[in-house]
C-alpha cells in the first residue's frame, strides 16, 4: 500500500527515483534495497493505487491467468522459489511450481515484494503522477501532478506500455478499463493474442451467451503450453541474425531436427529466449523492421502462450459455434442512427463490410506509437530532447546499459528506463522472467553510479 511524507534519508545519502510503480518499478526498487546499502534510498512514483500491479496484474477477474508458470514468475531470478515459496506461505500449501495461478494472486505478490522495507527510511512511495523531470549534470528535479517535487541522484522510467487513450477511440471497450458489466448481444474483439484469451474467459465466466467474434489480421491464435523438459534442445550453430528470412530458416531447420529426435518445437522457442536480446542487437534496422513486419505475428503466437485450462474453455466456445475466429482488418466504429455500434472493417480479400454490435473490445496490445500515445512525462522528455523515440517506433531509445539515449545519440548519466518502455533496444523485455534480471542488472549498475 501506498505511504507519503516519509522522512528524507541523511545527508550525504543518495535518491533514486523510480518513475512507474508496476512489477518493473517494484523489481528494480527491490533489487536496489536488498543489497543493504543504507546509503541509498529509492522514491518510487506510482500514479495508480495499486503498487507493484500495473496494466497486467490489477484485473480482479481471477479467470485471467498467469501465462507463465509459476516456477519461472519469481521475482528474483537468484531465488526460483521465491514466487512458489510466498504461495505456500500464503496457505496454498499444495502450490504447483508448473502450475499457472491468477493474475490477481500475483499482483498480491508483487504488491508485498516491498514490506521488507514499508515504514523504513530507506523507500518512499508517492502517489502521484511525473509529469516532468528536470535534468541537470548534478541530479533530477521531478515533477508531480499534486504539485509536489522529488530531487533524486538518478531517475529510472518504469512506466510501461502506452496504452490507448480512451477519448480517440470512445466506441472501443478498453481491456485495462475495469469490467463494463454483462453483455448478451454479439460482441466483437479486436486482436487475437493473449489480452483476447482474458476478454473471451471473463465474458464466458460473466455467462455471455451471445456470438463472439474475433478479429485479426493474420487470424492466428496463442499456441498452448505443454510440458516440455527444459533444456532439451542445443543449437547445431549460431543463429543468424543478418536477414530475418535466414532467421526463419535456421528456426524451421531447428524445430525440425528437435522434433526429428522426439522433441517439441517448444523446446526451440523456449531454449532460444535467453538470446533474444543479444538475437536483436545483432540484428541490423533492416533486419529488425523486416522482422517486425513479416515473422513477430508467428514469433508472439509461438511464444506467449496459453495455459491448457484457457486453451480447452476456447475450444469448447469454438466447438459449440460462440466463438469465431476471423481473419480482418478493422478500421473503425461508429454508431448507428438507433444508438447501436458499428464495426467497419475489411476482410481477408480488403472488400469493405459493416458489422452491427452491441460492444467491441479492443484486444490489438501494446504495439502502438508510443510517440502518439505518449505520456505528459514522456511527451515533455520527448519535447526537451532528453529522450527520442527509436526509428522503429517501438519505444526510447536506450543503451545497453539501460541509459536513455538522447537524439545526437549521446547517453544520459542520470536517465534509464526499463521494462516495456525499453523495449525498441531490449525486444525481448515484457515477460516477468526477462525484466527481473533486467532488474537485477540495472541495480547493480545504479548503485555503481551513485555510490563511486
Ligand atoms: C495483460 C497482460 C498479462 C501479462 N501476463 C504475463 C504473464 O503471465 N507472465 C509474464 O511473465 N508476463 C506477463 N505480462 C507481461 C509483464 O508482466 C508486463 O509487461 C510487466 O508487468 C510490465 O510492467 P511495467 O511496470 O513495466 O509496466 P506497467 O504494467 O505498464 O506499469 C507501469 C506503471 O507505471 C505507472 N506510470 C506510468 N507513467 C507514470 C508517471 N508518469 N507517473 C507515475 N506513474 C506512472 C502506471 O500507472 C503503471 O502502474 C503480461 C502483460 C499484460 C499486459
């Protein structure tokens, strides 16, 4: 829970301010506390109610399941029990390290990742939003929404996906938006990844007996998970990484010799995961906006997938003819002279259809500008220069080390970013298991900073 007014630490101790109190801010601010260095404190800023939740784990709808197993969702990636551990402790003594658990169970998880240190006068948490940092060779000036302002050593965002701002598309029901209550007539979804598989379950649960359809522009739906043995699979060689088609290549050959020797293509994807970013740093512009267009649909599908339980209630709503799954283009909605909702949409062959609704759920994730989508703090970062977005529009610019990068290409001394927002240098930097250790680094790296 959130606490204000917590005394500043001593003089002659360092700030760090994280920015963004998701599972991101959490991580790194546990990461940086555990070390037990008293000579640094952290102010994390989180403008939402929930510390440690963010867009994934604030639903309440215990249908939204984890997509990853527990074993893989500790929050410190030197203690793998962590997560299992706090499970038990919590009452649910027979809890599976290979089982998928709600995502409102682990919101509560990372919500008490900072109890250790609440009260104590090293953690500071503000509730309010960063509309503005000031930054000087010296430190950072934050600025707050209530007014208020933060001066701190270092500044790390944390801040997340850009998610859509409601007011453009105010026909679309948004996923993050918190439940909008039953609905029997035919609904439309728009986008087919997981965020689809949680909209579908919650309508099901809510007992939505009307047509489902699900729309996107490949028609390609999350794989399912299935219990493979970890570390089955060594390359025959390195993967290159100069053209997204040899990529392909070299991963179709791969997949066949695994399955060729009784193995599972899973084994493949998972197996290659710890080389993604090293994969996408490699990669040449070309290379990277290829892949973007032509091969992430395939790659997300392979990767992010659903546990069996989602998979088997899809199929049943498949079977029983609720539930369809259509290749398409939507364009926009608008309502209709009676008040009802139209879908405008294009299908496979481009030609323009009408679709007549009672609600449209956009499901199409976080894969938008997040120039037009920006924050008032990453707007003004943006505008003052001190951060530009990368030429693939994927998120800031930053270096390996996680530092801002400024648009002369220079980096900045007492600017980072982490998590989802860093994702146009990382790629691979959503999932729980790639930002721990992300964390982990990063603290190490902060503290180096401020402390020599
Ligand atoms: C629906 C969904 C399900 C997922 N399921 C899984 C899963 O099962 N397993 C897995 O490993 N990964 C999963 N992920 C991915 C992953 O866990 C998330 O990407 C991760 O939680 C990102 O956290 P974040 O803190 O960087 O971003 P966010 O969750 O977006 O949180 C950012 C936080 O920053 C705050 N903020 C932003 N700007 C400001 C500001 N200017 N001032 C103050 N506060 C600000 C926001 O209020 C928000 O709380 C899922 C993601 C989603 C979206």
């Amino acid at each position: 829970m959130m606490r204000t007014g917590l005394p500043r630490p001593g003089s002659g101790s360092r700030r760090i301010l994280v920015v963004g109190g998701g599972a991101s801010g959490v991580l790194l601010a546990a990461q940086l506390l555990r070390r037990d260095e008293d000579r640094v404190a952290v102010t994390i800023v989180e403008k939402g109610a929930m510390l440690g939740c963010g867009v994934a784990y604030s639903t309440t709808d215990p249908t939204h399941l984890l997509n990853t197993r527990v074993a893989n969702m500790s929050a410190y990636p030197s203690e793998p029990h962590h997560f299992l551990d706090w499970l038990k402790r919590q009452g649910d003594a027979d809890a599976d390290p290979d089982g998928f658990v709600s995502r409102p169970t682990y919101g509560r998880y990372m919500g008490a990742l900072l109890d250790p240190w609440s009260g104590g006068e090293r953690l500071d948490c503000r509730r309010a939003e960063c509309v503005g940092l000031d930054i000087r060779s010296d430190g950072v000036t934050a600025h707050l929404s209530d007014g208020g302002r933060i001066e701190a050593d270092l500044a790390v965002l944390a801040t997340g996906h850009a998610l859509p701002d409601r007011r453009k598309d105010p026909e679309l029901s948004q996923p993050w938006a918190g439940a909008e209550g039953p609905c029997h007539g035919p609904v439309l979804i728009v986008g087919s990844g997981l965020t689809m598989v949680d909209q579908v379950l919650s309508l099901l649960a809510a007992g939505h007996r009307g047509p489902i359809t699900v729309m996107s522009r490949h028609g390609l739906l999350p794989q399912v998970h299935r219990q493979v043995a970890p570390g089955g699979w060594t390359p025959e060689g390195p993967p290159p990484v100069g053209r997204v088609s040899d990529l392909m290549r070299w991963l179709r050959a791969e997949v066949r010799r695994r399955e060729d020797q009784g193995g599972d293509w899973r084994e493949v994807v998972d197996g290659l995961r710890p080389q993604i970013q090293a994969i996408w740093r490699d990669m040449p512009l070309a290379a990277r906006r290829s892949f973007l267009r032509h091969a992430s649909p395939w790659w997300e599908v392979h990767r992010h997938r659903m546990p069996p339980s989602s998979h088997e209630k899809l199929d049943l709503a498949r079977a029983s003819g609720q539930l369809r799954l259509v290749r398409g283009r939507f364009e926009r909605a608008s309502q209709d002279t009676g008040g009802g909702l139209v879908a405008h949409v294009r299908g496979p062959d481009h030609r323009p259809a009408d679709i007549r609704v009672a609600r449209i759920i956009d499901c199409r994730g976080i894969r938008r500008d997040p120039e037009a989508h920006a924050s008032p703090l990453i707007a003004s970062l943006l505008a003052s220069g001190e951060a530009f977005i990368d030429p693939l529009r994927l998120g800031l610019d930053v270096g390996p080390d996680c530092d801002v990068l400024r648009p002369d290409g220079s980096r900045s001394e007492r600017l980072f970013a982490m998590g989802p927002v860093s994702r146009a240098a990382f790629w691979e930097i959503t999932a729980i298991p790639d930002i721990r250790l992300q964390a982990e680094r990063l603290a190490r790296r902060l503290l180096d900073a401020v402390l020599t």
